[in-house]
C-alpha cells in the first residue's frame, strides 16, 4: 500500500529532484514537476526506486503552468497528504547590473508559484483536516544579500509566507515546515551565473542535496516548523542570523558571492 500521494515543484534536479527520492523511497505516489526535458531522467530515476510516477512539465513562472499542475493533482482523484513547493531560481550580480526580466521571472517562480500553488494545496487540505506542507525557502532568507538582493528579498517573502500560514492553519490539522538550506551543491549557482564565487565553488559542495532533502523530509513528518540545513555551519549561521549585526551579515555574503577574481 503506498503511503500516500505526494507532490514536488522543481523535481528533476537538486534538492527537489532528492526530496522525490525520499518520498519514493518512503513508499509514496509522487506527482514531480519541472519546465525542462531533464524531468523525464528524473522520472525514470524515481520509477527505479519502484514509485508510481506522474509528472507535469510546465513553466511554474506562468499561472496557467501553476494551474495545469494542480489539474494533474485533481486528476489523481485523491487527496494529496504531502506537498514540497520548491522550484525556485537565483540571479547572481550586483542589482546594479542585473537583468531586470531575469529577475522579474525569479519572482514569478519564487514568489508567484509558491502562493499559487500553495492556494490550492491549502484549500483542499484544511477541509479534510491533514496534509503536510514544506516551503523550500532559503538561509537567505535571513541575510543581507548583496550580490543576491532579489533573490534573498523572495527567500524572506517564502519564509515569512510560511511561518504566517503555519499559525493560521495551526489547528486544521495541516502543517508547514520552511526548509532553509545553505549553499548546497545543485545546478542553481551555475543557474544563477554565480560558478566564479566562493559560494559556487567550494562552498556549495559543503552541502550535499540528499542531505539538505532527508532533513527537509524528517522536519517536514515532525511537524517542526523550519530546518536549517544540512551542515553545522549553515545551522550555526541560522541559530546566530537573528543576534549578528546586518553590517557583519551584508560583508559576509558579499564575499561569498563576489567573483573570485575581486577578491
Ligand atoms: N542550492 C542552494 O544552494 C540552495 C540554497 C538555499 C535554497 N535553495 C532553493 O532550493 C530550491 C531548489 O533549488 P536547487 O538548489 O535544487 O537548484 P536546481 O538544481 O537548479 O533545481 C531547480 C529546480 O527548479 C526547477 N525550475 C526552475 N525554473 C522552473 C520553472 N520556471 N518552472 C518549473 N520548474 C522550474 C528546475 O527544473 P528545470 O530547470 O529542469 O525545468 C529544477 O528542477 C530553490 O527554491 C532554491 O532557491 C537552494
């Protein structure tokens, strides 16, 4: 018997894609959702771990993206005990400098895709008095960001979104838990044009994404209402993020996201 039906946003690659393979491993039906081709290899990987697997490729930046996956959702014809809101992308660079589309899509995607699909997620889960959520939002969302502004802005928009719906759903029955990874090693700082900084190089390969999905995964079942993860310097930096000062925060990140080259 499966354990139940589980939905994942941005699912055929890093944290996402290793959040699936929990679930499948865990024994649960998985709807996965990506925008690119790369989601059917993924398919296949969960499929060998022995899920049943539907997938949905659409541009979570869209509305009728976000739509044509809760259709898939429905189309299941049953209720949805987990869901993992967690495609998301970063634009690396002073804002100076950054491309405004490019960030207006992170937007859309980060912020839009969330509340949009958490909508309907909450809305079938708090009538039937259960579901998990989990919100992939960021350390970020805690920092001062330069060189990652837009992007930190809409990790804060996540963690505040998830922490507020958490209270007001507190006796529904219907849990959310905020994941908080430090930099992690996925496709997102190549993504986000951020390969020459620290952070994109020996930093992200700190943290593994099968490490920051199994913490995410057994916060999540908890009921905890956030995880820094997945090693000891990013929980070290999240349990100080509120008592260190937004100067010290801002130089910091400065020198992890700065090209390597200006160091
Ligand atoms: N890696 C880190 O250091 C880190 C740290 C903190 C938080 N996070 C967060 O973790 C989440 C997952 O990122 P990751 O690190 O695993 O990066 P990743 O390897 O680049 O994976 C991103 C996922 O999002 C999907 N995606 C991107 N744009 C999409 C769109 N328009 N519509 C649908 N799906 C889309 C990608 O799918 P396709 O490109 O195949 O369509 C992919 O499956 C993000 O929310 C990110 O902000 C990452």
């Amino acid at each position: 018997m499966p354990q139940g039906l589980a939905v994942v946003t941005g699912a055929s690659n890093g944290i996402g894609l290793e959040l699936a393979k929990v679930l499948a491993t865990e024994g649960y039906d998985l709807i996965v959702c990506a925008e690119s081709a790369r989601l059917a290899e993924a398919v296949a990987d969960l499929q060998a771990l022995g899920a049943n697997v539907t997938s949905v490729t659409a541009d979570l930046a869209t509305r009728e993206g976000v739509d044509r996956l809760w259709e898939q959702v429905q189309a299941a014809g049953r209720p949805l005990d987990i869901a993992c809101i967690n495609a998301g992308v970063g634009v690396g660079g002073k804002f100076v400098e950054t491309d405004l589309d490019e960030e207006l899509n992170l937007i859309h995607l980060n912020c839009g895709h969330t509340v949009h699909f958490a909508k309907h997620v909450v809305r079938q889960m708090v009538p039937r008095g259960a579901g998990k959520i989990l919100f992939t939002a960021s350390i970020a969302g805690e920092m001062v960001a330069p060189r990652e502004a837009v992007y930190a802005a809409s990790k804060a928009f996540v963690l505040s979104f998830a922490h507020s719906l958490r209270y007001e759903l507190k006796d529904t029955g219907v849990t959310v838990t905020a994941l908080q990874p430090g930099p992690t090693d996925t496709d997102f700082f190549h993504r986000a044009g951020m390969d020459d900084t620290q952070a994109g190089s020996e930093g992200k390969q700190e943290s593994q994404p099968a490490d920051v999905a199994r913490q995410g995964y057994e916060a999540l079942l908890a009921g905890k209402d956030h995880v820094y993860a997945a090693n000891f310097k990013t929980k070290l930096e999240g349990a100080l993020a509120n008592f260190v000062p937004g100067e010290l925060k801002g130089k910091m990140h400065d020198d992890m996201a700065k090209p390597l080259a200006e160091k």
